[in-house]
C-alpha cells in the first residue's frame, strides 16, 4: 500500500510543478467567456483584459470577483469592442479565440 501511496504523492507533485509552469506563461487569451445559460460570464485572463474591461465596462455592479456576468446582447458588444481594441477573446467551450486578424 505504500508502494500506491508514493505513486499518488509523486502524480500530484508532478501535477503541482504542471501547474507552476502553465501559470508562468502568458494566457492565451485576454478574455474569457463562458455561456451560462441566459446570462454570459466575462472573465479577464490577462492584465490588459483586466485593464481593457475596467476602462470600457460600465456596470461594475455586475462584477463577481474579477468576472463579470451580463446578458447575451450585452457580452456581444463587449467582445466586439475588446476584439476590435485587439484582446484575444476564447470561448470556454469551444476554446476557440476570436481576434483582429
């Protein structure tokens, strides 16, 4: 049984140095979002998309943490204008990035 317990220590700590180095490199995108549904949630992954949605995004009510939830019509007017501004914007589940060509 230890023999099993070292194999688990050894995959999480694998998993952990993973994670340190995936989060030292830059995000693949600015702004992340996510369909919920009838509500749509914003997520800044990057400093200018953090940046970009605080200068250019009025509702501030409407933030959760760092994420921003806002209905479907509104989040396409805030992707277009953040693409058009040149953020790298993904969509969660299709992880596709849309961006100024």
């Amino acid at each position: 049984m230890r023999a099993k317990d070292a194999g688990a220590n050894d995959k999480q700590e694998s998993h952990k140095a993973f994670m340190r180095r995936i989060a030292r490199r830059k995000p693949a995108a600015d702004i992340l979002s996510t369909y919920n549904g009838s509500i749509i949630t914003l997520q800044p992954l990057s400093d200018a998309g953090r940046e970009w949605i605080a200068e250019n995004v009025d509702s501030v009510e409407a933030m959760n943490g760092e994420a921003f939830h806002c209905e479907y019509r509104m989040a396409l007017d805030i992707l277009e204008g953040a693409i058009a501004a040149g953020m790298r914007c993904m969509d969660s589940t299709s992880g596709r990035i849309a961006e100024v060509a």
